[in-house]
C-alpha cells in the first residue's frame, strides 16, 4: 500500500527499536552541592578549588532541587568554597528545602569564619546539622595549611568554639570535620574534641584529585603532594582518638566515590579515576539521566555510614497545665 503524500511500502520491522535509557539502580538519598567555589581561605589540601565565582540562579537552583526530591532526596548537603559567602543565598536554599520540598535533613559544610548569630536567627530552624572544618588547634600548623584569613588562624579556632556553641543553643546538630595530613598526623586533639562534643567527628585522609589539588603539572590551583600522610600514619591519628565516641574515620578508599557531588552548574562530578570530571546537568537531562555520569559506589556510601541520624533534635512539646 503506498500513498501519493508517503511512500509507507517498507517493512515496519526495519524500524530502529529505541530502547530506553539504562537507570542508574540507586536513588540519591544524599546528595552534596557545591554552589560556589569562591572561598576565604587557602587550605592546600583543598580538592574543590576557586576556578571561577559563578553561582546558579536562585530559581534555577530550586529547580533542580526539586528534581532531586522527586527523584529520592533526603538530605541536601551545602559545601564549598565558603557557603557564608552567600549567606542570603544560602538560607533561601535551606528555607525552601524545608517548607516546599519537606527533606529530612538539611546540612552545610564550613570553615565558620563566616557564620553569625543573626543568620543562625533568621535560618538556623531550617538546618539540621552544621559541620564546621577544624583540621588542628595549633595556630601555626593551620598557618602552615592555609587554614586562615587575613594571616591569622587564632580567630579561625575561637570561631570554631563559638559556632558549635551558638548552633547547639538553637537544636542544630554540631559536627567537626579534620582532614589528616602530614602537618597534624600527630596532634593530640581529644580535649577539644571533648570540649566541643560533636555529634559526629569525620576524620579523613588528605585525597588527591587531579586538577584539583595536584600541583602545576595537572593544571591544579592546589598542591597538596607534600601533605599526604601512609596509612600507618592516619592510623595512628586514630589510635590516638579513639576513645571519642563521634569518631567517624573516612580514609581515601571510603571517600573518593561515596558522595554524590553536584557542581555550581548541577552537573555530578565522577571521582572514580582520580579526578572530578562533571557530567550532564540535572537542569538539561534531568536527574535519572544525570545519575549516570556521577561514578557513584552507592556499597561503599552505605558501609562508611552514610545514612545516620541527620535530622535536628525535636523541639520539646509544649504543656498546658
């Protein structure tokens, strides 16, 4: 049968069979964002450096976050760069995630050089849990790192003090992040710990990422090669802190491809060959397609305790006498 408008005599069975595209056979339960990647200090050890100060539209960014709710997301972590930089932007985020999209937990990752009392009023019932990065409470040896502004690391670790006690005075959870290298392997830390009470303590193991933190010859802003600690090193920074009960340990293994890390574009960055090379952007393909490009090893999210008790203490019930 033919058509003077179609030739339609060919066989239907030569046809291409379209097949759909392959899922990624996990769901994004926990997902990390890096908005920015502008920060105010130098850490050199740091694996997501300032290459560029874009940040994503307000509105854009509650797109994909909606897209990534739908898809699974429970708990939406913020990192950076600094995210105080963007302190308005920030909140907003958190604000919407918790009155729109209804996540579980909200969490944010900082240096706390940046963190006040008024945002901590004006956003802090929207976040669940703040991790404050804390890698030594020896002046020099953040000095040494980079971990400072202005030259000064002194008002980095009183910072540090007063942003875990402001946090917990409004019912955010409170948690320090140390990364291990050669400058602290052998830092006592247990009194501070002790002192601050996380209700985690992440320990990890400086990583290498090239292009990140490689040195000149991988095109990195970084060089971290002179930091990097053996493991009989970083275990013994454990040995020595092990009777902290938030102790959490996370050494290379367990982290390079156990985060779902979403760019400043919302791409997923894939670690998995030493490196962090973004895929496609959840706003142009959407969240399952997207997926596919992360590298994700959703076995080794879920052996290092990637799902534990994120959400903020309930607020205590009021009683009518």
């Amino acid at each position: 049968m033919t058509s003077k408008w179609l030739d339609i005599s060919f066989p239907f069975t030569s046809l291409p069979i379209l097949k759909p595209a392959p899922k990624p056979g996990f769901v994004p339960v926990s997902v990390n964002w890096f908005p920015h990647r502008v920060c105010n200090y130098r850490c050199d050890f740091c694996f997501h450096t300032s290459t560029n100060d874009y940040i994503l539209p307000l509105d854009e960014g509650k797109r994909a976050l909606r897209l990534l709710a739908d898809a699974g997301m429970k708990k939406l972590n913020i990192s950076g760069g600094e995210p105080f930089l963007q302190p308005a932007y920030l909140g907003e985020v958190f604000k919407f995630c918790k009155e729109e999209l209804h996540i579980e937990s909200c969490s944010v990752v900082c240096n706390g050089s940046k963190v006040t009392e008024k945002w901590l009023d004006t956003y802090g019932e929207y976040l669940d849990l703040i991790a404050i990065s804390c890698d030594s409470f020896d002046v020099e040896t953040n000095l040494k790192q980079g971990r400072a502004e202005n030259g000064t690391s002194t008002t980095h670790i009183n910072k540090v003090f007063k942003v875990a006690q402001w946090s917990k005075a409004r019912g955010i959870k409170v948690k320090i992040n140390t990364v291990v290298t050669i400058n602290n392997w052998e830092e006592d830390m247990n009194d501070q710990i002790q002192e601050i009470d996380p209700v985690r303590w992440k320990v990890f193991q400086v990583l290498l990422l090239d292009s990140e933190n490689t040195g000149p010859g991988s095109n990195s802003l970084r060089d971290a090669r002179h930091l990097t600690v053996i493991g009989e090193q970083y275990q013994a920074f454990l040995d020595r802190h092990a009777q902290q009960p938030s102790l959490v340990p996370e050494d290379n293994n367990a982290m390079k491809d156990s985060y779902l890390l979403l760019d400043e574009k919302m791409r997923f960055l894939d670690c998995s060959n030493s490196g962090k090379k973004p895929g496609r952007s959840i706003l142009d393909v959407g969240v399952e397609t997207a997926l596919l490009d992360s590298g994700f090893d959703e076995k080794t999210f879920l052996e290092r305790g990637g799902i534990f008790e994120w959400t903020r203490e309930p607020e205590p019930e009021s009683v009518d006498w």
